[in-house]
C-alpha cells in the first residue's frame, strides 16, 4: 500500500515537523509514503493540478497568498476521494467552511492529537 500526501504550510518548521510525524506513522504501519510540500496557495494550485491526486491533504488555513480554503476547492474539483484536513490556530473562524474539509487539526500540533487524527483522516 502506497498513500500520497500535500503539505501544505508557509512555515518550514511545521512542514519538516508534519512530513517526519506521517513518515513514521506511517513506517510503523508499513506504509509506504509519498509526501509534496507547498509554502503557498500558488504553490498547492500548481501541484494540485500538475500531479496524480494526492490521497490526503494537510493544509495550513492561513498563508501569505491567500486561505487554505481555496485550496480544499481546487482540490475537491479535482478529485472528489482526496482527504482534507484543514491547520488551524483558529478553527472556530473557520467553521463556516467546515463542509470543506473531513477535519480540522488545531495549531500547536499535539503528537498524539496529530497521529490519531492523521489515522483517521486516512480512514486507517
């Protein structure tokens, strides 16, 4: 089995701290795992439209260019089976925007928050 997942985030840190939390989750599991990375909504927009559809998204809910909501759209337009999970400080600003998105992480990531709910975006 093979799953592949976008980051999408504006701060490297996160990016680097995500992407090692789902390699080793997924190792544990026996997964294999490809990961892609954005700093912005261009940056997503493009990967989004230029690869194969990714099997999970992690998208960082406000970045320089623009929300990650505009993301989840391009996203669902693109392929109605991607998961979405939507990185907020603030998630109850975007409740709104809650049919957009399978799940909301809050910002700062809990390890074991992040890991069961990566599980589950994955419906693992």
């Amino acid at each position: 089995m093979s799953k592949r997942i976008l980051i999408v985030d504006d701060v490297d840190f996160n990016i680097e701290f995500e992407a090692k939390l789902i390699r080793s989750l997924m190792a544990d599991r026996n997964v294999d795992v490809e990961i892609d990375t954005a700093d912005s909504v261009a940056m997503a927009m493009e990967k989004i439209e230029k690869n194969r559809p990714y099997d999970a998204m992690i998208i960082d809910m406000n970045l320089p260019d623009g929300t990650g909501v505009e993301i989840a759209k391009k996203a669902r337009s693109q392929n109605k089976k991607t998961r979405l999970a939507a990185l907020t400080i603030y998630p109850n600003e975007y409740e709104k925007e809650r049919e957009s998105f399978d799940l909301f992480l809050k910002k700062p990531i809990m390890l074991d928050s992040f890991k069961n709910s990566f599980l589950q975006l994955l419906e693992m």
